[in-house]
C-alpha cells in the first residue's frame, strides 16, 4: 500500500480541530513573520503565575517530588480541592470524589468519556466553547445543541431545556461564567434548571466552572448546590484562570463516587497522573493566600469596562456587558454581506460570514479574534480581553479603522 493512502482512524477524520487554538497558531505564526498582530483569540490571563505558587514548584523539584503520584492525583491537593469546595461553594466532596488531570480540558474530556455511551444525547446550550460538541463526538455521542441569543443574555431556558430532552438524554453540559459569552447564570436560573432536571432523572450534569473567579456580578453560584441534583453533576474546574496557571495543566472533576471512579480508570489506563511538580504549585495555589486572584480579577473588570467602551464606539457591533470570563461576544451581522474594498487584501470578496471577517480583521486590521462559528453562533466574534490596556486601545482603533472601509 502507497503510504498516501494511509489515513487517520475515523473517530479522528470526525474531529474538527480546536478554532481557538488554530487562531492563536496562525497570529503567533504572523507574528514570527514581523507582522504586528495582536491576538485577542485565545483565552490565557497575560498574568504570571504568583511568586509563592512558583516557590512551591521550585520546592517540589528540590524535594525530588518527581515520581509518578496517585492517578488522580496527591491525596493533599484533593485534599486542598474539597477545602476549596466547602469553602468557597459550600459543597462537600470526599477526596475519592476528586480526579485531577492535564487541565480541565482533559477532567472534562475523561467526564465526558466516563458518561456517554454511542447515540447518547447531550444536550449543549450555545454558544458554547469549541471543545464541548467535539468532545462528545469523540464519545460516540449526539450533541444536541441549543440555540441562545443575544437577548436571552445567551442562557438557556427553562423550556428550551425541556424541550431539547428526550429519553435518550443522557447529560447537560453547562458553563457559567461562559466562554464565550461571559454570561453568568443566577442561583435563581439555575434553581429554574434544576427543576426540569428533576423530572428527568437520567440526565447528568456537567457543569464547568473554570471562569469561577472571574465574576464581577456577585458570589458564584453552582448548579451542584441545587439540592435534588446533588449526586449527578461533576463539576470542571481548574488553576489556569483563577491563578495564571494555563500552562501548567491542572484541572479536576468532582463528581459523584461512581463517576469520579470511572474517571480515574480511564485516567489510569490513558495518561496515569497530571505533572507531579504542577499538582504541588497547584496545591500551593489553592491553600495560599487568594489576594492574587482579587487582584486579577479587578484588572479583568477594568479591562472589561474599557473594551466595552471601546467597542460600542464601533458602528456594527452589537456589544452585550458580560457578568464574567474575559470575553466580548459582539453580534457583527449588521457587517456581513459587505464587500472587502480595493486596496485590501482579497479585495471584492463578499464577507458573508464571521469567519470571512476574521480573517479580513486579522489581514487588515492585524487583530486576531475568533469567529462565533466555532462556538455555534454564526454572526458574532469572541474577543479575549485578556490582554494588556494598551493592547486593547490599539486593537479597538485598529479593528474600527478596518471596518470603516467595509
Ligand atoms: N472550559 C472552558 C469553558 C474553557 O474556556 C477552558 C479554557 N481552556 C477550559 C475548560 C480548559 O481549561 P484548561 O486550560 O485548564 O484545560
Ligand atoms: N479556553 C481558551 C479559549 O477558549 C483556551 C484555548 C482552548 O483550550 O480552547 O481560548
């Protein structure tokens, strides 16, 4: 056989791959070209990590923490992580509750595994972040996805809800704060939620909290602490927003004992544990002082309130004020249909969709966003505002200069 006819398996060819991270790809790669781009694509806090969760990995390093540790992790850090639960979100976990993986990608990916069985249904409001329907597909599942808008804040409803349940329906999966729209749903929303949940007792509960920290509407509410529900949601959470961590891939599931314990078998089988020497900078992060996290979390609500402004100054975008995360989600339809002017790069293209006008922002303008395909809501961008004030300012001016050719 020629190898060109060599092909990946098909569980693969299904897979599309992850548009956030081709979209950094592509600004960093612009950038190694000399081309000032600034990448508001990707969701990373620009922060470094604090110096006393570094202390602590240089500390693990010298103390020669560097064999493999239990599967699901340091019986301290799933000690740290239930400490965290009680404290912060009133929740009781056991540490045998606790799996601890390369980041709250991978905890959510082995959840998503460890429930989905082949032509299962889950149901997926969106926008929703581009891993979630990709994840089930790999699963062999069917997402079922729901459509949120603009004026609905992007949260899904108590009667969508119902709706999109079936007797197949086997978990919902649900992000608040959002990425990436930045909403926040209320304790009263999510009780409203629980309610239809009750009556169907076979569906599951993801509910991925990574961009707990960054709230700036109020105390953080958990669709776990909805007391009927109790022992059938896993909640996603992680180090990488609340404490500048991306890189350090730390993420764990808490899950009911029969979920967490599939997860860690597949863990077992698949990756065995998560860094050692990030597991102990992760404790750290958890038991240290929370200062560095309040800090963060004001500088993203005075970048918020600054992009914002920014951007409501731009004819065509329609900017709703996020609750949470670091992300505007603009309604750009009002710009589609347009054509790229002479004198641009693809000059006479019709931009007929928020992917074209991506790419006309990051040839023109050199902003990197991405587009609201990616996330199941055609005809908005996300921007991360992530970034510096300066960054923001630049790329604002950039992307209005950009559009006013249009
Ligand atoms: N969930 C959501 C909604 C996210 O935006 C991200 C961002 N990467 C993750 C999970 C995964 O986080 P981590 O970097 O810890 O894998
Ligand atoms: N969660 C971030 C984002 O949405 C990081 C990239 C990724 O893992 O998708 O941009």
């Amino acid at each position: 056989m020629d190898k060109t006819e060599y092909q990946p398996s098909a569980r693969i060819q299904a897979l599309s791959p992850s548009a956030t991270l081709a979209m950094s790809q592509l600004s960093s790669e612009l950038r190694a070209q000399g081309i000032d781009v600034i990448n508001l694509s990707v969701g990373e806090p620009d922060f470094f990590t604090p110096d006393h969760i570094k202390q602590a990995a240089i500390q693990a390093v010298n103390d020669n923490f560097s064999f493999y540790t239990p599967v699901p992790g340091y019986l301290s850090l799933r000690k740290a992580i239930c400490d965290k639960l009680q404290r912060e979100n009133g929740l009781f976990f056991t540490p045998e509750q606790i799996v601890v993986g390369n980041g709250a990608k991978h905890a959510l990916c082995n959840t998503v595994m460890a429930i989905v069985n082949p032509g299962d249904e889950v149901v997926i409001p969106m926008p929703a972040w581009v891993s979630y329907e990709q994840m089930v597909i790999l699963a062999g599942g069917t997402p079922v996805t729901v459509e949120t808008t603009l004026e609905q804040g992007f949260k899904l409803t108590p009667e969508q809800l119902e709706a999109a349940i079936t007797p197949r329906t086997r978990l919902l999966m649900l992000c608040s704060p959002s990425n990436p729209t930045g909403s926040i749903y209320s304790r009263a929303e999510l009780d409203a939620l629980g309610a239809v949940l009750e009556r169907h007792p076979q569906v599951l509960v993801i509910a991925d909290e990574i961009y707990e920290h960054i709230n700036y509407v109020g105390r953080h509410e958990s669709i776990a602490a909805y007391a009927p529900l109790a022992h059938r949601v896993a909640i996603i959470n992680g180090v990488s927003k609340a404490y500048a961590m991306t890189g350090w891939r730390i993420g764990y599931v808490a899950a009911p004992l029969w979920l967490a314990k599939a997860v860690n078998k597949l863990q077992g089988q698949y990756t065995s544990n998560a860094s050692s020497i990030a597991q102990m900078a992760a404790e750290a992060a958890y038991n240290g002082p929370q200062e560095c996290v309040e800090q963060m979390r004001r500088a993203f609500l005075r970048r918020r309130d600054l992009i914002v402004g920014l951007l409501h100054d731009i004819p065509g975008l329609e900017v709703r004020v996020p609750e949470g995360a670091f992300y505007v989600f603009p309604r750009v339809t009002a710009l589609l249909g347009r054509t790229i002017p002479a004198g641009c790069e693809g000059a006479g293209t019709v931009i007929t969709t928020a992917t074209d006008l991506a790419m006309y922002l990051l040839r023109e303008a050199h902003v990197a966003t991405v587009s609201g395909d990616a996330f199941g809501s055609p005809g908005h961008l996300r921007l991360s505002y992530a970034t510096s004030d300066d960054n923001l300012r630049a790329a604002a001016a950039r992307i209005k200069t950009a559009l006013a050719k249009l």
